[in-house]
C-alpha cells in the first residue's frame, strides 16, 4: 500500500501542463521592410504562481526585452506586445514566463527586417 500511495502522490505532483502549453507566442509578420514592427501575441495559462512575462529579442544591430507583471490566476489569457521599429536584420524573439520557482521559455522564432532599397 506505501508504494502505491508514492507513486499516486508523485503523479500528483507532476504538472499537469508541460512548458509549451503553459505560454505561446505567435509574431506578426516575421517578414518585412525596415523598419518593422512585430506584432507579438502571448497565450499564458492563468495560474496562481504566474508573476511576469517578457518578450526578447536578440540579433542584426538591436536588442531588447518587454517585460511587464501578471496576477497570477485572475490575469487574462492573451496578452500584446509590439516590438517597434527593428533596423534590417534578422532577429531572434522568444517569451518567457516566471513563475515563482520556475521559468518557461517558448521555443525561439526568427524574424526577419529587409534593408530598404531606396533610402
């Protein structure tokens, strides 16, 4: 009876939600002229350990992070972040999510900022 009670508990203790359906990101458009605007929408799952979301990004000749607060449960699914104005190049944008033992990153998405031909 003790091992089953273990093995109950530790797959209780098991989240229920892995990493990639605790936060996604979708970026719109991944392609354009400079300077690009990337329209960035972030799905989190509320939960009470939830504390802040940032949106990175990192390549071509800027970098930068967006990151703002979340209450916990009682916070909205969907959240928008616009990264403005990104010089040609091609950059590499993820979202993170703290939570209060732990971080979850989505998986990395290239954009990329055309050098306009006529300046």
């Amino acid at each position: 009876m003790g091992v089953r009670l273990i093995i109950l508990f530790s797959l209780l203790c098991v989240p229920l939600l892995s990493a990639d359906e605790l936060i996604t990101l979708s970026l719109d458009p991944m392609v354009g002229d400079e300077p690009l605007t990337v329209h960035a929408t972030i799905r989190i799952d509320p939960h009470y350990l939830n504390y802040e979301v940032c949106v990175e990004w990192d390549g071509g000749p800027q970098e930068g992070r967006g990151c703002w607060s979340l209450s916990g449960q009682y916070d909205h699914r969907t959240h928008y972040y616009d990264i403005k104005n990104l010089p040609a190049g091609e950059y590499t944008v993820l979202a993170r999510l703290n939570q209060v033992r732990s971080s979850h990153v989505t998986p990395a998405q290239t954009v990329r900022s055309l050098e306009t031909p006529f300046k």
